[in-house]
C-alpha cells in the first residue's frame, strides 16, 4: 500500500491513513487502497470492528487539491462519485467503523468520518468543511449526511460558511459521539471496539441496516423493515444462545 497502512490486531482492523506530509490528503490511490483493504477483510469472521485514523498531525485535510487542475468537469464528477461511492460502501459495512479522528478532519476527511458509524474526536482537534473557499462544495456525500447527523440549520452553517468548529462544539451538536484527552485517544478507541467486537455481530449488521436503510424514508418504511430484522435476529443461534443463559441466570 501506498497511501494507507494497515494494522491487524484481531477482533480490529486499523486502517491508517499516511500521507503525513499532506496531511493524509485523499487522492484515488487511497481511495482504490482503502476500498480494496475493505473488500478482502470483509468475510474475514476474525476482523469485527474497522478503525480508521490518521498518521502525523491531520485525521485527513481532505481531498488532494493539487490533483484539482488536472481535472475537467467529466473528470471531477468521476472523483466525486468515486469517493462518494467509497463512503457509501463504509457507510453501509457489514462490520462497526469508527473513525478516530486524531487531528485535522477536513473536506473529504470529514465526509470519510461522517460515513463511519462512530466518531471520536481528541479534545484539540478542528473539524470542518471549507470547500466553498475554493468555489466548490463538498462532494463525498457531505452535504447529504452532515444534515441527516446535526439537522438542516447548522448542516447549512458549517458548508456556506467553511469555517472550521473545535471538537467540544463538535460534540454538542452531535457531530462526533466523544472527545477525549489527546494522551487516551486510542486507549478509549480500543477499548471501545472490543467492546463492539464482543457483542453478536448478525444483529449488529442488522442493526445498521435497519438504521442506515429505515432512515431513508418514510417512518412506516423504517418501522417495517426495523420489525422484519427483528424477526431475523430471533433465528440466530446467538439469539438463542443469550435468551437462554439470560432465562438460565435469572432462575437461580
């Protein structure tokens, strides 16, 4: 791997993104790098839950503006779509993710954090999305689900404006689910992990596709496909298996 490192301590796959000297910014090869490490773990019952986080200073500054001049209109909108599709692909995992996000979270950086199920943040981090300075907008999903995540008003604020939020703010409107002391980041972020590692994965993958797929529309919709998924998780052996030691304990 070029642009990536990865890092397997089993129930945990770590993929780290390194370009440290831009600031791990996103350029196709990480893309197809990234898409390309999810494609091979994805069956691998041992890996459980994806951390991604970044090498040096930055989480990921964003896209790789210097790649921007090459590009005419048919070749932007094919970038665009290639990322938004690798988030969308994240998004939708069959296995937990949870960006760590140890630095700057710009741009496309921030859209690769909003497409994980879980975020967090170390206390000194910023957190943004600053395309409109370059006459652009974001175009990895961010305008999409940055609204469905913090609501409409300050969804619209943080992209017409492009300044960057601290991590506290970030955190009181939802953006990130925690922040913590930059010195237990990855403890916390571990220790998280394990903890979604030891739960039953079917009904975790149930559980993001209820959510992920219900919350695109109408609530009946959602509410039908939540109740279908919950009749799934019932012919689980692990359902079984838990019913049954939880039944068992509460007799003696």
């Amino acid at each position: 791997m070029e642009t990536i490192l990865v890092r397997e301590e089993p129930p945990i796959e770590w993929i780290i993104l390194n370009r440290p000297d831009k600031l791990n910014s996103i350029n196709v090869k990480m893309l197809d790098e990234i898409g390309s490490v999810l494609r091979q773990i994805v069956n691998n019952d041992k890996i459980k839950v994806i951390i991604f986080t970044g090498s040096g200073k930055a989480f990921s500054a964003g896209a790789d503006i210097s790649q921007f001049k090459e590009l005419d209109p048919v070749k932007a909108w094919e970038f665009a779509t290639k990322g938004r599709e690798l988030m969308d692909y994240i998004e939708r995992y069959p296995k937990p993710t949870i960006a760590m996000i140890n630095g700057y979270a710009l741009g496309g950086g921030l859209e690769l954090a909003l497409s994980c199920d879980l975020r967090i943040a170390s206390q000194n981090v910023e957190l943004g999305l600053p395309e409109i300075n370059l006459g652009i907008y974001p175009g990895f999903g961010g305008t999409q689900r940055l609204v469905r995540l913090i609501g409409k008003g300050r969804a619209l604020e943080i992209i017409m404006l492009g300044d960057r939020i601290k991590a506290d703010y970030a955190e009181r409107i939802g953006l990130v689910n925690r922040v913590v002391e930059s010195s237990s980041l990855e403890k916390e972020v571990r220790e998280l992990a394990l903890k979604l590692a030891e739960k039953p994965q079917t009904a975790i993958r149930l559980i993001k596709t209820v959510v992920n797929y219900g919350n695109d529309g109408p609530i009946l919709s959602g509410l039908t496909l939540e109740s279908l998924g919950w009749g799934i998780a019932f012919a689980t052996e692990e359902e079984k298996k838990r019913v049954d030691e939880f039944l068992s304990k509460r007799s003696k």
